[in-house]
C-alpha cells in the first residue's frame, strides 16, 4: 500500500518524494532533507496541477504514480473539481476538503474496478420494500425475512459483514444472484460513495446507466457527488456555509462524530484555504 505523504511528515519516504520531484523538473530545486515543508507542498501542487491531478498538495498514491509515469487519463482531475465548485456556488477549498476526507483520495481498486460498499441492512429494506401498485407488503417482508435467514452476510437487519477492497465486489455478486437490481441500489459506489438506490433521484436514466458510469471514471463519481449535493438542498447549504457538523450530520449520517468527519474535514478546508484555494461563492 501507497504511503500517503502531506505537510509535517517527515523521513525517507519524504526523501524519495522530493528525489522524485526534483527529476520531474520542480523549481527552485528541493532540498532532499525528508521533511515535508511548505517547498515540497508547493512542489507537489505544481507537479499535480502539471499533470492535471487535484490540485491538493497531498502526495497519495495518483500522484506517486505519476511521478512514476503513470497514465492519468482517468483521475478526477483539477479542472473537474473548479468546475464543481463554481457549478454549486461552494469555495473550492472546501471541495478539496470533501474530496480528501470524503474519497480517500481514490475511487477505484488496483483491479480497475470502482470502489464500493455493499450494505446488507440496505439489501434487506430494498427487498422488503413495494415497488408497484399492488404489491404484498408481507409477502415481500416474508421473502426478505426468509432470505436473511439463508444469506445473514448478504440480507440483515443489521449492518455488518464488510469484507473491504475486492471482497465487497464479492459480496456484490452472490447478492446479485438473489437480485440483480437491489443488490445494486444496495452499494455505495466511486470516489464519493453515493448509494445506488439514489439513481432515479439524481437524474440517472436508470440503474444500469448509473451503475455503468461509475465504472468509467472518476469524474462520473464526482458528477454523482455534486448531483447529490444538488438533489439535497439543506447539505448544499452546509457545505456552502461551512457547516461542517451539519455537513457530516447529512452526508454520513449521526455516526460522523464518532469517525471525526466534521473535524477532518474543516481542518482539511483550513489547510487548503490557506493556500488560496478560495474561490468565492
């Protein structure tokens, strides 16, 4: 595993970096003294808005890669992330910080395959839920029951069974072979996690678009993100006032406390808004 690199590291991974970007051309010149100072961070900003990654002065895996000849092709990249910002009228600081805390930095696999979360408490209220005029609300609860039952990792009530990485692609598939369509609107997919089931309410000409497009790029799971923040008027206003409570409140639910979200995230915007990243409302 890549290890992350940003402001106030320091030892031999920091040397490597700074090695690395002296040979891709960073003026003035590092000093290779593996102390991640605010020359490195400039250095790094200028190698990424160089090769057309975010912009955020943080040394992750995309950015190792590149400096290491890696494609960027199909990395969210700075300009995707403007254009979101002055699209929902948020400084771009605080995009970046959403970004960071939110995406990990990554969203798809080594495999090439998007990142993804498949939630059986999701699968099991999907299944259980009426589609149609008509439908058995208990003959729909009994099949869910009886499939929770046969398949605990898959359908419960309750959250659980994650198996992480390529495992939850797994996951994924054996719940597929019990349905198809709720297994999918059961993930959360991309950079920026956005569940499945919230395809029809973003605009999303079906499931399967929704689903294939999160297998293109991760400019797709960005274009899904700001279309989450656009369908939801009280966390669009959080995020543009930087409520960052209320923000994490809505997009991660009432556990954001014990994760921290709220603090990593107004940190993160303090750190990018201090290099200027602040383009206004």
């Amino acid at each position: 595993m890549t290890l992350t690199l940003r402001h106030g590291d320091r030892g031999q991974a920091v040397s490597h970096l700074q090695k690395q970007l002296n040979q891709a051309g960073a003026k003035p010149a590092l000093v290779v003294d593996a102390d991640f100072g605010d020359a490195t961070e400039k250095a790094v900003r200028a190698f990424q808005a160089k090769v057309g990654l975010v912009d955020d002065g943080i040394a992750g895996s995309k950015t190792q890669a590149a400096l290491a000849g890696a494609d960027c092709r199909l990395l969210l990249s700075n300009a995707t992330l403007l254009a979101g910002a002055e699209r929902l009228g948020v400084e771009l600081a605080a995009i970046y910080a959403v970004n960071e805390v939110e995406s990990h930095g990554q969203g798809f696999l080594a495999n090439g395959k998007p990142k993804i979360l498949f939630e059986r408490h999701v699968m099991y209220k999907r299944l259980a839920m009426p589609r149609n005029e008509g439908d058995d609300v208990a003959e729909l609860q009994r099949h869910a029951d009886e499939l929770a039952t046969a398949y605990p990792q898959l359908v419960n009530p309750r959250p659980g069974g994650y198996i992480g990485g390529t495992g939850e692609h797994q996951r994924l598939a054996q719940a597929r072979m019990l349905d198809a369509d709720r297994a999918a609107e059961s993930a959360s997919w991309g950079a920026f996690q956005i569940m499945g089931y919230h395809w029809q309410r973003l605009g999303y000409a079906s499931l399967a678009d929704f689903v294939n497009r999160m297998h293109q790029d991760e400019s797709e799971h960005f274009e899904a993100f700001v279309r989450f923040i656009e369908s939801d008027p009280a966390l669009h206003k959080a995020l543009k006032g930087k409520k960052w409570a209320q923000f994490a409140k809505l997009y991660n639910g009432p556990a954001y406390a014990r994760n921290l979200y709220d603090v990593k995230l107004e940190r993160a915007y303090e750190r990018h808004a201090a290099c200027g990243c602040t383009l206004a409302a």
